[in-house]
C-alpha cells in the first residue's frame, strides 16, 4: 500500500465472486483502499483486523463458510453493526431476503447487475451518514456533559451549605461520590443481580450528593455537639433521613424524575442495614434500594476515614478492617466482596480528590452510545440513515416535519415510510412490493396508485416534480390528501426511472372549506335573475 492509499478510507467487499470484487474495485480504487474477501470468514476476520479502520463493508449475501447473514450476526453480537455501516450486495432481492438484512442492520440495498453511478453515490453518502452519526454523538456527548455538570453543580453547592452547617470539610460529597461510582462498577464486574447500566451508575452516583439534605433540618447543637449525642438527641438526629426525603417528595416540580427518585431512596435508606437493625423503617436485606445500599457503605466508609468534631479520623486499614468485621453494622455480602476488592484503589482515587464529581466525557459518550442503541430509537435512526442515502434527497427531506415522508424504489420493488408517516398510515416503515400490498391497498385503491404512477413516470429529469390529490382511508374514514413527490433519475446518458421521494399532507378539512365555499358561490349565481 502506498503512501497515498494510506490516507484513503477503507471498504471491504465481500464476495465469493471474483469478477464481482473486480468490477467493484474498479469503481471505486480511485477514491478508496479496497480489502476482499471471498468468503465469510475472511470477511469476519478482516473486520477483527481492521476494525472502525473500515469505513464500509459490502457485503454479498451468497458467500461459503459463512454467508451474509452469518456475518451480520456476528456483526450485531460484537456491536461492530454500530460503527461500520454494512451495504447488502446481491442478485437475491427477494422480499424476505431484504427484509431480514434490514432487520440485522445493513443501511442499504444494491442489486447485480451493477450501476457504477448508483454505486458510487450511495458508498460516498453512507460513508457521509455515518461520519456525521459519530460527530452528531460527540456534539450530544458534549452537550450532556456541559449539563451534567450545570446539574451536579447546583447540586454540589446545596450539599455543601449542608456540610457547611455540619462542619464538615466540604469533600464528604465528593468523596461519597467517588466510593459510590467506584463500589458501583465493581458491583457489576463481579454480579449481574442488579441490572446497572453506565447510565444508572452515573445517576446514583450524582444523587448521592444529597444524602445527608436533611440534616439542615437538624438544630445545629444537636448537629455540631463535639460529645457523645443524649438518647434523646440521638432520636432528633436519626430523623434526618426522613426529613431529606420529604423534602424531595414534596418539591412542587421535578420529584417524578429518575435523578429526584434516586435521591429520595437515598436520602430514607441510606442508614438502613443489611439485617434490618437500621432506620427510619427497619428494611433489610433487598428491600433496601441497591442505591441506598451502596452509599451507606460509602458513607460509613468516609465518616471513619474523616476527622469529626466528636472525633479523629481512623486510617484506611483500620476503617476496612471496622467494617469487614461487623463493628458499623451489616452489609451486603456483595458489597463486603467489592469494598475487600477495591481496598487497594481506595486510597488513590480519594487521593485524587480533585477530580470532578460529575461524569467525564467517556461516560458520556458511553451513555450517548447506549441511547442510540436503545430499542426505542432504533427506528428513527434507521430512517435518518434511508433519508440520507443521497445528499438530494437529504436536503429534500431536511425542512420537513409531521408529515408522510416516503421514499420508493424501483428496483427492488420497495417503499419506505418516516417512522411519524407509517405511524400515522399504521404500516411498517419498510414494505417491499408495496403495490401488491393489501395493507397499502386498503388505504389507496390500485386506481390511485396507478394514476400516481404513471404521474410520476410521466416526468423528466428536468422536471421532476408533481403534485397530486388523492383519497385515502384512515380509520375507516375517507380523507383528502396531497402528494408532493419527486422523481430520481440516473444519470445515465439515457436517463432511468430509477423511483421517488415525496411527502404527502392531509388537507381534508381545507378541501371541505374550498367546497363549501364552491357551492355557496355556485348558488349565488344560479339564484341571480
């Protein structure tokens, strides 16, 4: 590889067929590097080797070893799918076949014989999408982080006017903080009892900043007293928790959201114990929130650790030892299990206690991850991946919102709705064959469809839009609609129908108004003498 070919982005196509690799390799060498592979597993490993190097895979569906289907698999297992946008090629363009690589993640579908223009727009645009995709979450990673951090401030500043009236130092937040996250991670390498995810972490771990809220309630002699507490003071003391708790449950805004919720388990259960002997309700075992459970032993951790007006500070070993052995009450087994593992980096990461509270970008970046893998944007996104297959019809689709969005395509015969259209249409968002489809005939009869078609054919390069009323039926009601579409050409010397983009907008209730406008204009002419 030369000098050159070193700053090319990288394709991989994988093809049992020769000729097939050659023809595109010749479309596309001039612009790219190109690995091949002639099989399955040769596609498989060079994605091991290369990683996110490569900027596309395509991927033929009929290989040996191991086929197109095959390798998607593996691809979803080791969320390669994710980073590596994968274009299906293939002379198989059967519904079922094209449905099921959809489904397994591939952003599109190019059908042999092959047509170097159409060949060369899509590589250039899905390469486009998916750098945008990494950029679009770096500036979400970002702007998450810039308010995570607003968050954790303001709250950071409400937990230390708390440390303030106690006498605390000021670190106790930051440090239960710390523990919080750290026991936290641990927690999930060593059990998968507790489902945590980066997210969850994160969010106990900023809530544990307000643990202690209710203390401000707290008379500040009984709160600041340098000697053993009275029974009767000690009784005024333990209602801190509650209070805390309260406080959160009864903020007039905002208590229904995950950070406020957490909080609120927090702040009641933190001084529960494992064996029920703790307060304000006696729990034990899990019916103390995980989250709870974790900064209790933060906390009991760090006020051993933290010099006291009512006493020194303990050292780290003899803190350790307190609670492993039983003398500051019962704790999970698994928490023992990850304080005994975590001993050693304690101390360093206490040490470096200047490091901000909050989650830093990789956090964020893994959270903003999780978001885009979530099941419940996985639709959206796959549309924005089909909108942008071809800068035109990006900017095409670009100013529009709440309406029936679609794109079809000639060869293989398929249309693809805006997850807002195919919701409002209650269709999938991808229906192959769709003029033989009885659930898009029982909302436009073949008339209307055959009408549309030949309107849309009958257009040029030159001239490719239309605009056409039609009925469909929504609900079992007829309703007035108007389609605004766009044919796509090649760019042959010949040009080829090739499908089209549109929207359509519901304008029944403006038809209505025009008609009755109509007749009453009609009768007032047929009543003049």
């Amino acid at each position: 590889m030369n000098q050159e070919q070193g700053y090319k982005q990288k394709i991989l196509i994988a093809d049992d067929s020769e000729m097939n690799r050659a023809i595109l390799t010749d479309m596309l060498e001039n612009e790219y590097h190109i690995i091949e592979a002639e099989d399955g597993m040769q596609t498989l490993a060079a994605l091991q080797t290369y990683g996110t190097e490569i900027s596309l895979v395509l991927l033929d569906i009929v290989m040996p070893k191991l086929d197109g289907f095959g390798v998607l698999k593996v691809m979803n297992q080791r969320h390669w799918i994710e980073d590596i946008p994968v274009i299906m090629i293939s002379s198989e363009s059967s519904a079922s076949h094209i449905d099921r690589a959809f489904e397994m993640g591939i952003t599109d579908f190019i059908s042999r014989p092959f047509d170097a223009t159409i060949v060369h727009r899509r590589v250039v645009n899905t390469i486009l999408l998916y750098a945008k995709q990494k950029k679009l979450v770096s500036l979400v990673a970002d702007q998450i982080c810039e308010k995570e951090q607003q968050n954790t401030l303001m709250i950071n500043i409400l937990s230390h006017i708390v440390e303030f009236r106690n006498g605390e130092s000021g670190l106790h937040v930051l440090h239960i903080h710390i523990l919080t996250e750290l026991l936290l991670k641990q927690l999930i390498q060593i059990t998968d009892r507790y489902p945590l995810s980066h997210s969850d972490i994160s969010l106990i771990s900023t809530a544990s900043a307000l643990h202690d809220i209710g203390k401000i309630s707290i008379p500040s002699e009984i709160l600041n007293k340098p000697g053993r507490l009275t029974d009767e003071e000690f009784t005024v003391m333990k209602t801190h928790s509650m209070r805390g708790a309260v406080m959160l449950d009864e903020l007039p805004i905002h208590k229904n959201e995950p950070l406020v919720k957490t909080a609120y388990e927090i702040c009641r259960w933190h001084h529960e114990r494992y064996d029920g002997r703790g307060y304000p309700d006696g729990l034990k075992g899990d019916e103390i929130p995980i989250s709870a459970q974790i900064v209790a032993l933060a906390d009991v951790y760090d006020a051993l650790t933290s010099e006291r007006v009512y006493k020194k500070a303990f050292s780290h070993e003899t803190a350790v030892r307190m609670i492993l052995d039983g003398q500051c009450g019962a704790f999970n087994p698994l928490l023992m299990q990850c304080l005994r593992e975590t001993e050693m980096t304690l101390q360093e990461e206490l040490a470096n206690n200047d490091r901000p509270a909050y989650a830093n970008q990789i956090d964020m970046e893994t959270i903003v991850e999780e978001m885009m893998r979530h099941e419940e944007l996985a639709s959206s996104e796959r549309s924005l991946q089909l909108l942008e297959h071809e800068r035109m019809k990006y900017n095409f689709f670009a100013a529009m919102s709440n309406e029936i969005q679609f794109e079809y395509i000639e060869t293989p015969s398929m249309v693809t709705l805006s997850s807002w259209g195919a919701e409002k249409l209650g269709l999938p968002e991808t229906i192959m064959d769709p003029h033989h489809d009885s659930r898009i005939l029982a909302i436009f009869n073949e008339e209307t469809l055959q009408d549309f078609s030949r309107a849309i054919r009958s257009t040029t390069p030159a001239d490719p839009v239309i605009q056409y009323d039609c009925q469909a039926m929504l609900d079992g009601t007829s309703r007035w609609f108007r389609v605004i579409s766009r044919a796509t050409w090649s760019s042959d010397e010949t040009p080829q129908y090739l499908g089209a983009i549109g929207k359509a907008v519901d304008i029944h209730e403006a038809r209505l108004r025009f008609n009755s406008l109509l007749e009453k204009t009609k009768d007032g002419s047929d009543a003049k003498p």
